[in-house]
C-alpha cells in the first residue's frame, strides 16, 4: 500500500510526532492508522524511558475547582521553563488536576502506599477469601492488591477522558513526554471537597 503525504499528515496531527517517524510507522503498520499509532507509542514509551533519568525542576502547579465544591492543586515537573510554557503541557496540567477531582486518587503511585495499608488490604482479601484452597489464596490476594492500586493510586487510574478507558494517567504522561521530548513528573497534588473531614 502507497503511503500518501496526506495520511502522513493525519498522523502528525494526531501522534505530534515526526514526519519521517510517522512514514516509517504507517509503512510498517501497512497503512493502518491505528496500528501506526500503537507502533509510535511503542517507540514514544522507549524514548521516555530513556528520558525518565533526566532531571525535571520546571514545571508549574495545576489547579481546577469543580462547582466550587472540590479543588485541586497539583504539581507536575518538566525539565524546562519552555516546555512548561507550551499548551500540550498545560492541557496535561490541566487534565490531571481534573481527573483528580473526579477519580480521588488516594496515593501519586504504588510506591506512596504506606506498607500498614498494604497488610492491612491483604488481611481484608485473606478475611474475604476464607475457605478457598491455599494455592491460589496468594494469586488472588495479588490480583485484589492490583485492582486496589489501579483505584487509588493516581498514576495507575484509567484517564477519566478516555472514551475507550484503556490509557491510564501514566500513559498520558508518557505520550507527553514523547511529544514534548522532555521527561515530566507528577509530583504531588491535594484534593479538597466541602466538609470533608481532614
């Protein structure tokens, strides 16, 4: 299948991504729009990661007030003013800030949740579970451990924008980071909801 300029655009467009980068991946997808997305993502997510390293102390803190009932603030890190100044990186801003208004993420990653949490999770799944044979008690407290990091961890929650509910906040990081070709952190946010007890 030809490959025309027009379809190399359309991806451009909607990927950010390179002219050349865009050819080669509706080439090797053999014309298929989507699969020439995935394999971009593919090759984005490997320069991410390769940009993960990279020192991010730019930035700016995000903000968002749903009918001035919750409010959020979050920070999200970059690694120059520049890119701190570019509307994709504020729209990420802005996203996150909304999405943690609506999903109240309770931790930024698995890695925030506090140890006593995690045994006491576990302790409740054991408690649930009672009964089962002992083999696969550990396989299902895990895939229970995994449902509960994916609710409350921010980083891990499907994208409340997502039509499809498949790319997580990570993802639309990482798509960031390759389109903006610097690394981005999440770094901290606080929710506030009326009369919420503290």
């Amino acid at each position: 299948m030809s490959i025309t300029a027009e379809m190399v655009k359309q991806l451009r467009e909607k990927t950010g991504a390179g002219m050349m980068e865009c050819k080669k991946a509706l080439t090797e997808a053999n014309g298929d729009f989507d699969k020439a997305i995935e394999v971009l993502r593919k090759k984005g997510i490997s320069a991410a990661e390769k940009r993960a390293g990279r020192v991010a102390s730019e930035g700016i803190i995000g903000s968002y007030i749903h009918m001035d009932k919750i409010g959020v603030l979050v920070e999200v890190n970059c690694e120059t003013d520049f890119v701190a100044r570019t509307d994709d990186f504020r729209t990420l801003v802005k996203d996150i800030a909304m999405h943690i208004a609506a999903a109240n993420p309770r931790y930024l990653s698995r890695e925030d949740v506090p140890a006593e949490v995690i045994e006491k999770e576990k302790e409740i799944y054991k408690e649930q579970i009672k009964g089962k044979p002992e083999h696969i008690v550990d396989k299902i407290v895990e895939g229970k451990l995994e449902k509960f990091y994916n609710e409350n961890c921010l980083l891990e929650q499907i994208f409340v924008k997502d039509p499809e509910q498949k790319k997580t906040i990570k993802d639309i990081v990482t798509e960031t980071i390759a389109k903006l070709g610097e690394n981005i952190v999440v770094k901290r946010f606080v929710r506030f909801q009326l009369g919420e007890e503290v």
